[in-house]
C-alpha cells in the first residue's frame, strides 16, 4: 500500500515532457540529433568526406593491428613481429590510422568510396540478374520440360526484365 503513490506519480513524471512542448517538435529535435550524428555536423564538419576518413581510419588501424598480432605482435616465438607486445601494435596501428586518415587528400577518398559503391553495387544488381539467367537455363533439366516449368520460366523472364528496366530508369535518373 505505501507504494501506490510510486504507481501514480511515475507516469505523472513521465508525462510532463509530452505536456510542455509539442510531441512533434520533440521527435523532430530528436530526429535532427541523429542526423547531425550521421552527417557529422556536430564535429563542425559536413559531407561525405569526413565520414570516409573516419572509416578509414577504422580500417586501417584494424588491418595494421591484425597484422601486427597475427606476425607475433604478443611477443609469440620467432615471428616477424614478435618484438611488438599488443600495446605497441594498438599504438603503431593508431598512429598509421590517424596519419592516413587525415593526410589522405579528398579525391582518393571520393575515387575510393565510389570504387567500393560500384562493387557492391555490381554484386547487389548483377547477382540476382546472373542468378535469374542461370535458373531460367538450367530448371528443371534436360528433358523435363512441362508446361509448369515453362510458366515458371516465363515470370522469370518477366521478372528479370522488371529488373533491368528499371536498373536502365534508375542509371537514365542518376
């Protein structure tokens, strides 16, 4: 029973926010922080290059690290890097990061970044497309064809062209 007032005055606290300001405005406020987060407009910069720099750095340090242990770099036996314990291998693979990360000049990291996107990009559209192509020659067999496996072949094929025309839209628009 003495608890009951913790049960009364608990969504009474809670619901104060919602009462002083508009519900909306504090979404969009909210909303907004995470957008500067993203955009990194928070730091004082903005764009994609800062972004691609701090991912670069993430990367670098990680290859330069694991590298650097996976030689020996715990001071295991006779490897190439056995004389580096793991702090030294966190600080060389930081330095290397951070050097890299901010002396590497824009053009790299834009030529770089749209490089990647192009890949994933190929792999995102040419993998079902290839997948599609493959499935329509190879199923059901040879000599197995029934009028099933036919009108499957023909929404695969309707399918397929679905997507290649709107890949054609999509590289007309961008």
């Amino acid at each position: 029973m003495k608890k009951k007032w913790l049960m009364f005055s608990l969504p009474f606290l809670l619901s104060l926010p919602l009462v002083s300001a508009g519900i909306t405005d504090t979404i969009s406020s909210v909303f907004n922080k995470i957008l500067s987060i993203g955009t990194l407009s928070f730091l004082g910069v903005s764009g994609v290059v800062p972004l691609t720099r701090i991912l670069i750095g993430i990367f670098v340090f990680t290859v330069i690290f694991a590298t650097i242990t996976a030689l020996g770099g715990g001071g295991k036996g006779d490897m190439p890097f056995s004389f580096f314990n793991r702090a030294q291998a966190t600080l060389i693979a930081a330095i290397i990061a951070i050097i890299t990360a901010v002396f590497l000049p824009p053009q790299v990291l834009l030529t770089a970044g749209t490089g990647w996107a192009t890949l994933i990009a190929l792999f995102l559209i040419g993998g079902p497309v290839v997948g599609l192509a493959y499935l329509m020659i190879t199923y059901p067999g040879k000599d197995q064809e029934t009028k099933s496996t036919v009108l499957v072949k023909l929404v695969l094929c309707m399918l397929l062209f679905w997507i290649l025309s709107a890949m054609k839209n999509a590289a007309v628009l961008g």
